[in-house]
C-alpha cells in the first residue's frame, strides 16, 4: 500500500494530482479494446461531469492509464473516490487492478505541462503510436486548453 496522505498543510481539493494506475498482470490488453476503452473513458467523462473530479487528461495504456486530475471541494477523500472507481470498473467490466496506484502532488504550472507532456507521448515512446494525436484513448474536457501548445517547437 502507497501512502496517499498529503502534508496537513495542503489541501487537496486546491491540487492537482499526477495518478498512474495499473492493470494485473501487467503485459497484457486490459483497457484498450474498443469497447472496453470506450467504457472506461466514458466513466471518466460522467464523473467529471457530476463532480466527483476534473480531469484535465486522462489516456489509456494497454495495461495501465495516466490521470491528471482535480477533485472539488465536497471530495475530502480523493484517495476514496480513486478507490470507488476502480472497483466500480473491477465489477462493471471485469478490469483487474493492482491493488493501489502512484500519486504525484503537481507543485507548479511546469510540472502540470511536464506531467501532461509525459501522459501524451507514452504511447509513442511504447511504440503504439507515431504521434500523440493519433492515440484514440485519451480523454480531457471540452472546456480544457488545447494540448497542442505544449509541443510548440517539438520535434515531431
């Protein structure tokens, strides 16, 4: 078990967390089948969108998916709404998780686009894709900034 406890100082209602959560066993197809995918972007999508969080971006992998993530005021367990929605998927769609996930606090606007630039090029540096763009599995608000600034004088 990972401790998720941040210092007392920080709320974390005003944060914004880097999440990555894996599959087990690792190696194999769990999230990026067509339908499944589509499930599990579309859970994201709906607790957006009812305020359980905000996400900024979210991107499947074959065997895990990378978050960055806001939670609202009425949240003051975050950790148990992560929990809530991987089992929600475990019982929904057969998902099997390892049992707990990497959280990262982003500290400043820097780390926000470095963090966002890490979740969009994984599946290029894992071969999956030639260009972030062309990743189907990923989902972000239609309110958000376009990711393309962030890439601006990128090699592609």
């Amino acid at each position: 078990m990972l401790p998720h406890e941040p210092p007392s100082w920080i709320d974390p209602a005003q944060e914004i967390w880097f999440l990555t959560l894996v599959c087990q066993p690792r190696g194999r197809d769990h999230l990026t089948d067509p339908a499944v995918a589509a499930a599990v972007l579309d859970s994201v999508r709906w607790r957006h969108e009812h305020g359980h969080w905000y996400a900024h971006l979210f991107l499947l992998m074959p065997d895990h998916c990378h978050a960055v993530l806001s939670f609202g005021k009425d949240r003051e367990n975050w950790v148990k709404t992560v929990r809530h929605w991987k089992h929600w998927l475990a019982a929904q769609h057969g998902i099997s998780w390892q049992i707990d996930f990497f959280d990262h606090r982003l500290r400043n606007d820097e780390s926000f686009e470095e963090k966002v630039r890490y979740v969009l090029e994984n599946p290029v540096r894992a071969g999956l894709a030639a260009h972030w763009e062309q990743w189907p599995h990923r989902w972000s608000p239609p309110d958000a900034p376009p990711f393309t600034g962030f890439f601006t004088g990128l090699p592609r």
